[in-house]
C-alpha cells in the first residue's frame, strides 16, 4: 500500500469515526483533541483509539522513513534549475515557489507538471486562480502539448472560498478544542499524484480575510497532510516584490516549507532582469547564488546557473 493511499485510508477511517462518535457529542468528530484532554480520551470507544493509533503509527513510519532510508530525489525538470542542486529535491518535500506578480510561478509550476508527465510521473496542478482553459493555453503558449500528458496530469480548478468555508464550519464544530487532523480537502479521491502543485496559498489566503488564525491553522494542517501523503509538493506563494528579499505575509509558511525557491524580476534604470534562487531545501546540497532565468516562447524557463545577473556585474564595479 502506498503512502497516499493510507493518507485516503486514514481519510475514510475518519468518517468511521465520525460515524462511532455520533452517539457521543463530547468525543470529537475529527480526531480533534481537546485542551484538557484525558476526560475526552477516555471517552473515545477502543475501536477509534485502535485507528487513531494506527494513523500515529503510519506516521512515526514515515517520519522514520524521512530519517534514516536514503532518500528518494525528484527533478524539477525546467531547464538549467536542477543544476542548482545536488541530485535534485527530496521526495515528499514541500516547497515554497515564491515571488512577486508576474515573476514566474505558475510557468515554474505548469513545466515541472508537464515535464515529470512526460517521465511517466503522476501530476496534478491545483488552481485557485486561472481556469483550466487558462492554464491549458499557458501550455500552448510554450509548446507544451496538453493531449501527450493528459492521463498523467491532472488540471483542477478549485474556488478558494470552499477551504475557507470548510474550515470555518470545522472550527465551529470543535468549539474551541485543538483540531489534530483533518483532510485539507483539495485532493479529488481518484487521483493520486506523486507532484502537486498548489496555485496559490495566498488565493486561498484570501479567502480567510480577517480570519487569519484560521489560514494558519489551515496551513498547518495541509502540511502534516502533504507529509504524511508521500507526495512532492510545490505551493505558490505571492510575495511583495522588494528588491531580493523575501517574506510571506504570515512567515508561517516558510517556516513550514522543506524548501523556499524564489523568483525576482529586478529593475535597474531601464533594464529588466529575471532571477531566482534556492533559498533553503532540508537535507540538500544547493547553489546559494541568485542566478538569471528568462522566460522564452515556446521553450518556457530557462535557467543560466553559470551566469552571474547583472546585479552582480554592477556591484563588483
Ligand atoms: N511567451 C512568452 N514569452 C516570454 N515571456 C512570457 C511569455 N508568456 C508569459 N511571459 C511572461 O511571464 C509572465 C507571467 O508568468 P507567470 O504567469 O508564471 O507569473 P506568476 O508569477 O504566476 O504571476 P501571478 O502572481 O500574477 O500569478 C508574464 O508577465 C510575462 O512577462
Ligand atoms: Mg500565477
């Protein structure tokens, strides 16, 4: 059995306990602990226990796993970025992809999804933002053939108000008790990818206006489940664009996130240059340099690791 699938397991186990804990009000619905929660515990019949602790197995397996078995690694596939890494990303990290409008992240996302199709790996982007239709002609735009990858990528438009509102009403429920787990509700259950990407956080974030707990608790929640589900995630992050700095409106993300790449598009006087950078990846050897990419019609990314930006020429004068 595959990692997502004891995530989709866990997911149905869920709904087992949902159902047991019916009879009881004071049990919670979602493996959902109280503050205090001896009393709570003591009242959740043996068989939810026995599957809460099967879930809290499978865990510690997989963070075992994470520990000592040599790792895994996945390319990103756009040309000349794996370059900036040592044998690529770790298996089943989370990374940010980050930076100001129109600097990038999507083309990033929608390339190493058709890319790693085309290796035969299973796909999905996740959009909260463009149509599908949008998406598909930003592939054509490239070169990138939708049809040759079809049964490998998937392409999902999701309405950032429905995280929100599920949320909330999850929330509202547990009336102040600790959620523990719950589904993050944005994988469709007959598709289980091995590379997600999330378009964007801060679409979703948007959806929790004035209820910024409530986004964090969100995205603590959606990392535990990208752990836990084995899949390689990439989440779209949109960042002020400030010359070189980086920061997420909450810092919880990147502070959440195995990795942070960052993309720049920098002025000086008249001229316009695009970079980026690995920021952080756990566990890995990386370029710490900021090196230029260009956006190229129908190639999409192109990144010069060898290059220096023009920032950097200009500095050294
Ligand atoms: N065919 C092309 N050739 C060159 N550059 C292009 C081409 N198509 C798009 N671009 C550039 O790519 C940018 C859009 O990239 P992308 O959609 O990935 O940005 P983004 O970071 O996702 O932006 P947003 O935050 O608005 O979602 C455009 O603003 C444009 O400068
Ligand atoms: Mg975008």
């Amino acid at each position: 059995m595959g990692l997502f699938d004891a995530v989709v397991n866990k997911t149905n186990k869920t709904v087992a306990s949902k159902k047991l804990s019916s009879k009881n009000k004071k049990t919670p619905k979602n493996i959902i602990k109280k503050n205090n929660s001896n009393k709570t515990n003591k009242k959740i019949s043996k068989k939810i226990i026995k599957k809460v602790k099967l879930d809290k197995e499978s865990k510690k397996l997989i963070s075992n796993k994470k520990k000592i078995v040599i790792k895994e690694w996945v390319k990103t596939r756009v040309e000349g970025f794996d370059e900036l890494l040592d044998k690529g990303i770790p298996k089943n990290s989370s990374i940010l992809l980050s930076g100001g409008p129109g600097s990038g992240k999507t083309i990033f996302g929608l390339q190493t999804c058709y890319f790693n199709a085309l290796k035969g790996k299973k796909c999905m982007y996740m959009s909260f933002e463009e149509s599908i239709r949008e998406l598909k002609e930003h592939m054509k735009v490239f070169g990138w053939d939708y049809e040759k990858v079809k049964d490998k990528m998937e392409l999902v438009k999701q309405e950032p108000f429905r995280i929100s509102r599920y949320v909330e009403g999850l929330l509202a429920k547990a009336k102040g008790e600790l959620l523990e787990d719950f589904n993050p509700k944005i994988f469709p259950k007959n598709f289980k990818p091995e590379i997600l990407v999330i378009d964007s956080l801060s679409a979703i974030e948007s959806a929790f206006f004035e209820k910024e707990d409530n986004y964090r608790i969100y995205i603590e929640q959606l990392f535990n489940y990208l752990d836990i589900s084995g899949v390689t995630s990439y989440l779209i992050t949109e960042i002020q664009q400030e010359f070189r700095n980086f920061n997420t409106k909450t810092g919880v993300e990147e502070f959440l996130a195995d990795g942070v790449f960052v993309f720049y598009n920098t002025r000086r006087q008249d001229l316009k240059e695009r970079s980026c950078e690995v920021l952080k990846l756990r566990g890995v050897n990386h370029i710490t340099r900021i090196v230029p990419f260009k956006i190229v019609d129908k190639k999409g990314i192109v990144v010069y690791p060898e290059e220096r930006t023009f920032n950097d020429v200009e500095g050294e004068q």
